[in-house]
C-alpha cells in the first residue's frame, strides 16, 4: 500500500495513472438495472437504435469505476474528499472497454483559516485501451496537511 500523500506532497503538473479494470457487458447491465434502467445500457438490441449505436455504460457507472481507481491511484491522506467540479461523458464506455484515469494536479490552494489543510484542483481523464477520454472531470478535493 502506497503512503497516504499530504498537501504539501503535492505540485502542480504532478500525475498519477490507476492501473486497469476491464468493464463487461454483465457489469453495464447489472449496474443499469440498478441505477440508471434505460435501454442502451440494458439490451443491446435497443442500444442499435439509440443515439449510442450500441450497448453503452451509464456515465454514472463510468463515474464510478473512475472513483474506484481515482481511490487505489492517488491516494490522498483522509481520503478523496470532493468540493465540486464538472464532468463530461465525450464518448460512451463500451463492453470490453480497458479503463484507466490519469489525474493531474492544477492548483494547489493552502486554506486562509484553516491551517490543517486546503483545496486542490484537479483533472482526471478516464481513458479506454485506445487512449480516447470516456470521462474528464475537473475536481475541487480537500487535502489534508501533514501533521505535526
């Protein structure tokens, strides 16, 4: 296990890249009929027709499988704590698809009234096997100082 990582650990243009998960037809449709039961995520005879052209993974069950390697790759002290952000889909994850998140630290902002901690903003691409972005996110995440 990887030693948790304090705000004063990091820098800008710091990256981290997670290590693989490969997503199946079953985990798409399993995850769908859960949370998100639309048809292009739960028959790929109905995802022919839809605006995807196939069997596509909800946005949300790509969100998290980029929360689960976000966890194992950057593993910051007190845990991945959000602060808002944005997230956009540019293309449908598809059975089969091999996705790994590369994250990049942009700003680092120590707290003016709390000293034991502050913001940092970051971007994560969630990428397939081919290197194409199946989700970019641009993260507010509090980031714990190092104690004394």
């Amino acid at each position: 296990m990887t030693a948790p990582l304090y705000l004063e650990d990091l820098h800008v243009g710091q990256t981290f890249v997670s290590g693989p998960v490969v997503i199946t037809a079953d985990e798409i449709k399993a995850f769908a009929r859960q949370f998100d039961p639309q048809p292009f995520h739960l028959d790929e005879e109905a995802a022919k027709d839809s605006l995807f052209g196939g069997l596509a993974a909800s946005g949300w069950h790509t969100a998290a499988l980029t929360m689960r390697l976000l966890v194992e790759a950057f593993p910051l002290a007190g845990g991945l704590v959000g602060a808002g952000g944005e997230t956009t889909w540019p293309r449908p994850t598809r059975p089969g698809d091999v996705l790994t998140v590369h994250v990049e630290v942009l700003e680092i902002l120590p707290s003016r009234t709390r000293a034991d901690r502050g913001m940092i903003r970051t971007r994560s691409e969630t990428r397939n096997q081919h290197g194409d972005a199946v989700q970019i996110s641009t993260t507010r995440i509090v980031a714990w100082r190092r104690p004394d």
